[in-house]
C-alpha cells in the first residue's frame, strides 16, 4: 500500500533553497608569535591597533618536531600563550607543520587577514622570515616590531 504524502510535505520535497550570497568576512588582524617570552610586546601592538569588533588571532606555528618558545614542556608553553591571547581578547591558534610558512600563509589566507604582527628577524643577513612571509602574501600589511 502507497503512502499518501500532505500536501505541505509534497511542497517540501520540491522545495529549494538559492545560493546564499557570499557575505564579505570582516578583515583580521593577526599576530605571530615566535620562540621567545617576550611575545607580550608583540600582542601588545595588535591590541593598540585592533579595531572595534575585528577579529583577532594570536598564532604561534612550531616545525614538527621541535619544542614550543624554547620551553622544556610543550604544555607550559601552551598554557602561556593561551593566557597571554586570553588578556588580549583574541584567538590562539597552534599550528605544527613541517613548513612554518607555509602553514601561516594558509592561516592568513582561510581566515581573511588583512594586518600581521611580527617581530623583527634577529638575523640581519639572511631573507627574513617576514620577508618570505610578505612575498607570498602581497594584499597583507606586515607591521615589524623591533
């Protein structure tokens, strides 16, 4: 025996539903934070530029492997940065690949950031990390902390 369907669940059946427009993502600000306690002053720069409501990452990406900012214990390191993003009102976010700049172009590119935050290379000889990081991101305003 057939079941008999209502006419609002026909209607439903042959409902569709049109694309959604795509709704522009509001610009982020992201900072990098690297291996060293001093991370403070560079969260500290995004937080003075930060605009009302934008959103905010605080990224710290570590080559597989290796330890987090040069701490013995990978969860001390953790639970630091994760204190340091929680005061700022911003989002940490923890990334181990085997390529570090690949993995913040990613980064910067899925979550729409238009500013990066980033220490200064200590290395004055070499290309910088900021500058192969710039290279690969050209729409991104790179602000250098010394």
């Amino acid at each position: 025996m057939a079941k008999k369907h209502s006419r609002a669940h026909e209607r439903l059946m042959n409902f569709s539903v049109e694309p959604a427009s795509e709704v522009p993502q509001q610009k982020a600000l992201m900072v990098c934070v690297t291996g060293q306690r001093s991370c403070e002053r560079l969260i500290e720069r995004g937080v003075s530029i930060r605009m009302p409501e934008q959103p905010f990452y605080v990224v710290h990406c570590v080559q597989t492997g290796r330890v987090f900012m040069n701490f013995v214990s990978d969860p001390e390191a953790i639970e630091y940065l994760f204190t340091c993003a929680g005061i700022a009102n911003a989002e940490l976010a923890i990334l181990r690949e085997d390529d570090v700049v690949d993995a913040l172009v990613d980064f910067a590119q899925t979550h729409n950031v238009s500013t990066i935050v980033l220490g200064a290379s200590p290395n004055k000889n070499a290309v910088s990390f900021s500058a192969r990081l710039s290279a690969r991101l050209n729409d991104v305003d790179f602000i250098i902390v010394e």
